[in-house]
C-alpha cells in the first residue's frame, strides 16, 4: 500500500541526495532547481545524455 509515511521511510533509508520539487513551484524554477542540485553535487557529466 503506498502512503507519504512510507514514502518518507524510503527516502531516509537513501544514500544519495534527494531533490524535493513542490508542485507549486513554477516549471522554470523547478528546472532551475534541479540544475543548481546537479552542478551542487558534481554530477554534470553524469547527467549528460548519451548521444
């Protein structure tokens, strides 16, 4: 059964960061968000599409 609670449990148990996006939030600052988070943590390169 999924719920929030187990949700949250989840998540704690990770051992990587995890980025939270809120609905509210416009679409350009989510994208900005999430991009701040993965230059934050180095992952640039790991990020990049395969071509």
């Amino acid at each position: 059964m999924r719920s929030r609670a187990n949700h949250e449990v989840f998540l704690k148990s990770l051992h990587c960061p995890v980025l939270r996006l809120e609905g509210e939030d416009p679409l350009r600052q989510q994208v900005a968000t999430c991009r701040a988070a993965i230059h934050q943590h180095g992952l640039e390169n790991k990020a990049k599409r395969k071509t």
